[in-house]
C-alpha cells in the first residue's frame, strides 16, 4: 500500500514540544504527537471501497495485514507521525477549557486526485488530551459511528467519512447510561476520513488563552489550505472566511432538518470549521415528527439540542466562533452582520427546504402558512417523518390522502375523528395549492423522491446490527451499507427497511436511549 503522503498540518503549525502521553494542560501548539495502542488481534470487520478509492488505496491494499495494522494502530505508516489536536469547547452552553482529542488520532495526510484527506482512528487509545478517560472505543458505538457517516454521505450531507471499522479483541469497560452499571464490551477501532477535523473548539482555545499568535497562525493555515479561493491573509479574508464558515454550518444543519437528523451534542468541539457533520456519537433520526425530541439521555431534562433547536444552536455556536476570530479582526460590526444575515438565511433556506418536500416549486403568498399547518397536524399523534413525507409524493388527490399516509401512523387508534378532520383540511389546502404548479404529478413525484429519503439509519437498524455483531456476525453491517448507499431508491428488495421502528424499540437502550457513550 503507497500512498502520496502529505505532511501540512504538522510541518505548518506549532507542535507540542512535550512528547509525554501524560495528561496535561497543552499551551501554544496545535497538536502533541501521540502513538496509537498496540491491541491485542486486530480484525477489520468491514470497509468502505469507495473511500479507500479516494484514498487511492486498491481492493487487494485492503485485504493486507499491513492495511489492518495500520487502521488499528498496530502500525505507524512509514515516515509519518501520529498526533491528537488541542481545542478547547463549550459543552452545553458552558465553557469547558482545554478538550482537545481525547480519543482520536490522526495518522496522516494523504493526496489523491488533487485531493486531501487527513485519516484518523477514533479509540485508538490515550492522548494528552484523554483526561480521565482510557482513550479507546467500544463495538456499539463505533458500528453507529462508521455507518452513519457514510448514510450521510449518500443522503447528500455534509460530513466526515468512514474507511474502517475494526475489532481490536481487547475489552472495554463502559457505562453506557452514566448510571453506576459498567459492563465491558468489546474495544473497537474506526478510521474515519475529512479534508480537516478542525473544529470550533480548535479557535475557540488560542482565543480564550489570548494566545492571538497562534490563533492567526491556525486561521492563516486553515484558508491557506482549505479556503484558499478567498486570497492571502488580510481583515478582510478573515471576515470573509468567517462569513463562509457561517454559510456552511447552516446549509449543513438544513440538510440534517430536511432529512430528520438529531446530532444530539452540538456542543463547540463538535463543529467542524469545514461545516461538515462530525462525531456521531448519541445522534438519532426521528421517528415520529417531534420539533422537541433530543436522543441524547444527557439533555433529556433540558433538551438544548433538541431537533427544532438545532438552527439556533448552529448560530449560538457561530457567537462563540466570532467571539474567538474576533483578535485577527479587532471589528465587531462585521462578525454581527454575518450573524444577522444567518438569520435571514434560515428562514429563507428552511423555507425552500420545507417547499422542495412538498414538492412546491412556484411562489405563493400562502405556502407558508400551509407548511405550518402541516407541522402542526404531523405532531397531533405520532407520525413517522420519513414514511409521511416519501408517501406524499404519490400524492394525487384529497380524498384519499388521509389513506395514502396511514402506514405513517404510529397508532391507527390515536387517530380521532378529530384529527383526521384536520388531516383532510390539509389535504384539501394541498391539492388546490398543487394545482397551481405546473409539474406533472410524475414530475413533481421524482423531484420529491430526490430530497425525501425512502431508507434512513434509524436507530433500531444500528441495534440490529449491534447485537448481530456482538454475536460474531457482521452481515447486518454490510446489508445496511449498501441499502443506505441509495437512500433515495425504490429498492423493492429491501421494502422491510421502510418501515416504522417497532414497538420493542421505543424504550430500548441504544434506540431511544443514548448517551455520549453511545
């Protein structure tokens, strides 16, 4: 296996002269180097070939032991130096200091096709950053973890990607729920693939140290190499790369709305600079439409990230960024009219998302009132949001649409008279409002198709293939990787995908029940 190896990252920013894996307080550098654990039989239980082609890594690299101990950091590839990243964060709402990679490290740079990619293992083990932490990773989370990341890719969401996931054969003692029961389970190594893994945190640091210095020293090298469209290092490209920053983590956090995706911990240190979807950890896809619902067991009392605050998190985030660029622009105004402009940009993006569902593409004075009817109706019982919304686009007339979503319902008995009243006024809005559009019923059934996904990760999915997993069996976790490579396809053979969580799943650990051990 020969890769074109890069080295920016740790020839262009300040290393950590410390080369102690001891825990520690990291002042004035980017990074520390730091060597993955030797693990006891490594396995690599499954890979993604299309990322491995990015890589420009072949199908026979892939079945060599050096590709195995090299994605479960039994191995250090040749002439490089592995190295976890110092950033700080603010974790539910509150200034956490120092964070940094705690159980990630990353391997290398790698250019293929004019194209760069930082690999990184996540519980590959101890960093300086780990605190109290062992550094590793356990099965359960790591199998969400590498096949979310590639589901997103497919669903067209900005995101990190998946290379690898491997056994490691050592066991690993968590608490899954933080309630006094720890269990051990078995360790698990991902290898997990981004242009860059900075994240907020990563400015964030440097600005609440005063540390201008090296802040500009991050924010030069992160534009040099991945915003370099807009020019040499200046106020004025400052402002502008902030401005982008801003625009990505927005459109972002639009495709997580449109597709029903819960992060679940969208605290600081995980936001991606490049505005990419990043650490999935107790993430969750709706089941049943809920403005309210949050997967994450820690934020059940609160809910902070709960799924319809998601866009004002995104934007109290992008607070905490300015308020860290805000040394290399020394202006206020500027950071407050990108962040006034977000505003205005959600509401307008989330308003032609919201269309493009329903499959509405003309302008009308009434179309916002319409969606907020159907909001409203979708949470009067529970309504699955996949399901509803890729049954619309069969949509033809208002007589039968209360019958084309039935499959939708939760509970066919919660459906009072009442509530399908409201159901068939909907209805009957929306198809005088289509008939004001000039599609086909065809037409406007494949434009809804392309943005409502037919097959989403839900979490009882994941489960399954936890537990067949646990049990040596990896064929669910390839089964999914390829329905979830066409989300947005028919795929008839795989219609018992389409289908709602089912009941056993609605109070099971793992499937509505995460925490940030998941």
């Amino acid at each position: 296996m020969k890769l074109n190896i890069k080295n920016t990252f740790t020839k262009e920013l300040p290393a950590d002269p410390n080369l102690d894996n001891s825990r520690r307080q990291v002042t004035e550098a980017v990074f520390s180097y730091a060597t993955p654990k030797q693990t006891k039989a490594p396995k690599v239980i499954h890979t993604s070939k299309e990322m491995a082609d990015e890589l420009g890594i072949s199908e026979e690299d892939l079945q060599s032991e050096f590709f195995r101990d090299i994605v479960t950091g039994n191995q250090v590839y040749p002439n490089t130096k592995p190295y976890a990243m110092c950033y700080g964060g603010h974790q539910f709402g509150n200034w956490a200091g120092q964070l940094g990679d705690g159980r990630a490290i990353n391997l290398f740079e790698v250019e293929h096709q004019h194209k760069n990619w930082k690999v990184q293992l996540k519980g590959a083990g101890e960093t300086p950053y780990s605190r109290t932490a062992d550094g590793l990773a356990v099965l359960r989370s790591s199998i969400r973890e590498y096949l979310c990341a590639e589901a997103m890719f497919h669903l067209g969401v900005p995101t990190t990607r998946s290379l690898s996931l491997s056994l490691t054969d050592d066991d690993v003692l968590r608490d899954v729920l933080y309630n006094g029961n720890p269990a051990y389970e078995k360790g698990a190594i991902v290898s997990r693939i981004s242009p860059s893994f900075l994240r907020f945190g990563n400015f964030e640091i440097f600005a609440a140290r005063k540390d201008v210095k090296n802040l500009k020293n991050l924010v030069d090298y992160t534009i040099k190499h991945h915003f370099s469209h807009l020019g040499t290092a200046s106020k004025k490209t400052y402002i502008n790369f902030f401005k982008e920053v801003s625009e990505r983590t927005l459109d972002m956090i639009i495709h997580w709305q449109r597709v029903g995706f819960v992060h679940g911990v969208m605290n600081t240190d995980n936001m991606s600079i490049l505005g990419l979807t990043i650490d999935y950890g107790p993430y969750g896809w709706l089941e049943g439409f809920d403005f309210g619902w949050t997967p994450n067991t820690t934020d059940r009392q609160n809910k902070r990230y709960r799924y319809g605050n998601q866009p004002n998190i995104g934007l109290w985030n992008l607070y905490q960024l300015a308020n860290a660029l805000y040394p290399t622009i020394e202006e206020v105004e500027p950071l407050e009219a990108v962040l006034n402009q977000y505003k205005i940009d959600f509401e307008e993006k989330s308003f032609k998302m919201m269309k493009s569902k329903l499959g509405l593409f003309s302008d009308n004075k009434h179309d916002v009132q319409l969606i907020q009817n159907l909001e409203d109706t979708l949470q009067l019982v529970e309504t699955d949001m996949t399901i509803f919304f890729r049954l619309l686009s069969d949509f033809s007339d208002a007589k039968s649409g209360l019958n084309l979503i039935e499959k939708a319902f939760y509970n066919l008995d919660d459906v009072s008279d009442e509530i399908k009243r409201l159901w068939n006024l909907w209805f009957n809005s929306y198809f005088e409002r289509l008939q004001k559009e000039t599609l086909s019923n065809s037409e406007r059934k494949e434009k809804m198709d392309a943005v409502n996904p037919k097959y989403v990760l839900r979490n009882y999915m994941a489960q399954l293939a936890i537990d067949a997993a646990d049990d040596g069996d990896y064929s669910l976790i390839d089964e999914l990787n390829q329905l979830l490579k066409k989300p947005y396809s028919e795929q008839p053979e795989n219609e018992k995908w389409f289908a709602k969580r089912p009941e056993w799943a609605r109070n099971k650990v793992g499937c509505s029940m995460l925490s940030c051990s998941s």
